[in-house]
C-alpha cells in the first residue's frame, strides 16, 4: 500500500484527539465529559448535557438559566420556512425534510456563519438547538397535511416539541410529564457518542471551514443510514416484519446466522461496545417503566425480547461479541408515545444536536485541525492513451 495505510472504515485511525466523550468498549462504559451515562440520565436533564457537552462544565444555576432561556426563545422558525416545507411532496421521510430545513437555516440567519466568530457560534447554537425540534415537529405535520403551529415559549423545549407534534390548535395539548420524563433521559443518551459516522461527518465538513448549520446538516445526512440512526426504525420494522409474516422468533434468528440477503439482527451489535452497550440497559428501564405507567401493551416488547435472549445465548452472537445496542428497545418507547416508525432517526437527531455542535467546536478550536483529507490505495489502470469512438468496440 506504499508510504500510506490502508484502514477502511478507520477502524484503528484516531483523526482527533477529544475530550468530549470516553468509551470503553470491553468494559461497556460511556462518559460525557468525564460523567458516567448513568447518572447523567439519572438526576441531569437534557440541555443541562447540552450545556455540559459544548462548554465541558455542569452549569452553574445562573448559567444554566441563562442557556435555556437562550435556547428556548429561539424555537421560532422564519415564516418563510413554511414555503420551504410545503414545497416537499407529502410523503417525503421527515429526515430529509428536517436535514433540509437545517441546511436551509444558514440562508436565514446569515449573521451567524462565521466559524471563528465566537459570539456567532453561541448564537447559531442556540438557533440550532431550538429550531430542530420544531422543524422535526413541522416534517411530521406537512408529511400529515396538518397546519403548522407556533411554538408556545411558556413551555420548556422538550414540551414545546411534544405540543408542535401531537398537539391540535383547537385542543389544549399538555405533555404527559411520564413522556416529558422519558423524552429527557431519551435525549441525553443519544447526546454524543464521540467519533461515530455522522459526528465524523461534521468534523469532516466543518474541516473545510464550512459553517456550524452545513455541517450539521451533514451530520443529519449520516445518521439517516440505516447502519447508524435508522437503525431504530429499522428495529421496529424487523419486529413489525416478523409479525406480520408469522415467523417464529428462532426460525428468523436461523436466518440472520445464515446471513441470508444479508438480514441482520438490527438493534444489535456495535463498533466500539463489545461488551454491552450501557445506554440499552438504562433504555429498556425506560421501556419497562413508560410502557408500564402508560398502560400500553405492545407485543412487539416481548417479541424483541425473545429475539434478545435467543442472541445472547447463541454461539454466533457470543462469538462476534453482538449485544444490544441503544437502538433496540427506544422504538417501542417512541411508539408508546405515539410517534410513528419514520419519527424515530429524527429524534435520534434532536438528541444528538448538542454532541455535533461539540465535536465541530473542538474541531474548530484545535490548532491541530487539518483539513479532512484521507489518502487512497489506487487500483486502477495506469496510463492509457485516450481512443476516439470510432476506435471503441
Ligand atoms: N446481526 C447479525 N450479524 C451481525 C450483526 C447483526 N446485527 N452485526 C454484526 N454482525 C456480524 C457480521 O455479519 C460480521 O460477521 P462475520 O465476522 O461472520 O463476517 C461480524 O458480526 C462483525 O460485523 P461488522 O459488520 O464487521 O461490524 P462493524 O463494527 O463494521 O458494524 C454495526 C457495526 C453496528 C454496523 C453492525 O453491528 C450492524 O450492522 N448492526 C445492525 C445495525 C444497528 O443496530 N446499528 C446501530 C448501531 S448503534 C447506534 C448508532 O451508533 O447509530
């Protein structure tokens, strides 16, 4: 490979140095800013992590009214934005609409682009950690036909999102606070997760000194893959799958071990953790506690959790170190709450705003940020001399 290394899919090339996220994937661990997941979902809230993640400080009680009462006042989107979202055709996925939206946003606030213009980084972050729950809100209602509705800023974020999605102008929609609750916890698990594909998407964008919204918009882009955020819908739509066809649990298991058109257990297995994945034990919790307290009863719960203990005492999955991912259960909660399967990658994408506009401002910051650039092992022809058509057969 002369003077360069090959390693697709950088599996042993560390682009960066960060200290933003710790993972330790034998021992199943998962830090922010030195705090362990656990106890974050446990006791923190969902822009407290945002606050912790971007600035690497908890917030001080003035700091962190201050950071969401910036946040919350920007939830408000351009009224041109209406036009931008009525333009797409009905069923287009709320991903993309939403992945458009944001890349749209550096058309609206222009004043905020600059990448090393600190005070405009601040306010595109507040812009952006307000204004994707409401265009995430907004591709699920146009993919309804339902009007649009402004956000309400007396409500928190989270509960302004709930309200803009599910909520109709002639009711008086109030969140659940048994939903507000799990949506916090939900939100902070997915907060960061350190170099994966579409944070390394927007550190990649962002290298080339692109501004903050582009390069989230890219990270959007990442994450709608199936191998990385849609894996919740895809989870979802293995289990709505097997259902529907009357497969037995074990009989489609056969399948996934004899790797047939390729069919995978989605929902399981990771790059990093292969030991456990720490963020689906807190999130089955969750699943337990909100399908419970909701009174819901999915079947599709104990279906994921036949196909979960067939895994784990199976040769194929202990051999290759397959474990449940944070993606395995979160679709029964999000279905609980009543989003459908399409919404799911969208709020993996809320959740993960704070931990992109992270990783991009320690990029920027870091005097060692090349531009992204890999190398390449060449394969093809050397020199060929060009031959006109009458000479080709
Ligand atoms: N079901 C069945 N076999 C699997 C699975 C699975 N879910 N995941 C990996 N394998 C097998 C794979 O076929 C390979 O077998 P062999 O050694 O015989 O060729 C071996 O395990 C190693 O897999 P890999 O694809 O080389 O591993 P990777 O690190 O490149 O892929 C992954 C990681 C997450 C893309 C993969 O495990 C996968 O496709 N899982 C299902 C999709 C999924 O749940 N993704 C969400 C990831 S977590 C949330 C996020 O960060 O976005």
């Amino acid at each position: 490979t002369g003077d360069v290394a090959y390693d697709p899919g950088f599996m042993n090339t560390a682009n960066t140095k960060s200290a933003i996220t710790y993972i330790d994937g034998d021992e199943g661990i998962l830090r922010y800013r030195g705090y362990p997941i656990e106890q974050l979902a446990e006791h923190s809230t969902y822009l407290e992590v945002a606050y912790l993640l971007i600035n690497g400080e908890l917030p001080t009680t003035g700091q962190l009214d201050n950071f969401v009462s910036s946040v919350e006042r920007r939830t408000l989107l351009d009224e041109r934005f209406k036009q931008l979202f009525d333009g797409f055709p009905r069923n287009a996925h709320p991903m993309r609409v939403m992945q458009a939206g944001v890349s749209a946003l550096s058309t609206f606030y222009q004043d905020s682009l600059d990448p090393f213009d600190e005070d405009q980084v601040r306010l595109s972050t507040y812009r952006l950690l307000a204004k994707i729950p409401t265009m995430a809100a907004y591709a699920r209602r146009v993919s309804q036909g339902h009007a649009l509705m402004y956000p309400d800023n007396r409500l928190s974020l989270i509960e302004n999102f709930l309200r803009l999605t599910f909520g109709f102008p002639v009711e008086d929609y109030i969140a659940d606070p048994i939903v507000v609750e799990a949506m916090e916890k939900l939100l902070i698990l997915h907060a960061d997760h350190e170099q994966n594909c579409s944070a390394s998407a927007v550190r990649l964008v962002g290298s080339a000194q692109a501004d903050l919204f582009t390069s989230i918009s890219a990270g959007i882009g990442a994450l709608s893959g199936p191998a990385h955020g849609g894996a919740n819908a895809a989870v979802m739509e293995m289990l709505d799958g097997i259902r529907a066809s009357g497969t037995d649990p074990r009989q489609f298991m056969e399948k996934v071990k004899n790797k047939e058109k390729g069919v995978r257990l989605m929902g399981f297995g990771h790059r990093v953790y292969k030991n456990y994945d720490p963020r689906a034990k807190i999130v089955k919790k969750i699943a337990d506690d909100v399908l419970e307290r909701l009174g819901v009863h999915d079947e599709r719960l104990e279906l994921a959790m036949q196909l979960e203990e067939i895994a784990l005492k199976d040769d194929y999955f202990i051999e290759r170190k397959l474990y449940p991912n944070v993606d395995f259960y979160t679709g029964l909660i999000y279905k609980a709450i009543g989003f459908p399967t399409d919404m799911f990658t969208v709020l993996f994408a809320i959740g993960r705003t704070p931990g992109w506009i992270a990783q991009w401002d320690e990029m920027i910051h870091d005097p060692e940020t090349k531009i992204g650039r890999p190398r390449q092992v060449y394969i093809g022809h050397t020199e060929r001399t060009y031959q006109p058509m009458s000479a080709r057969t």
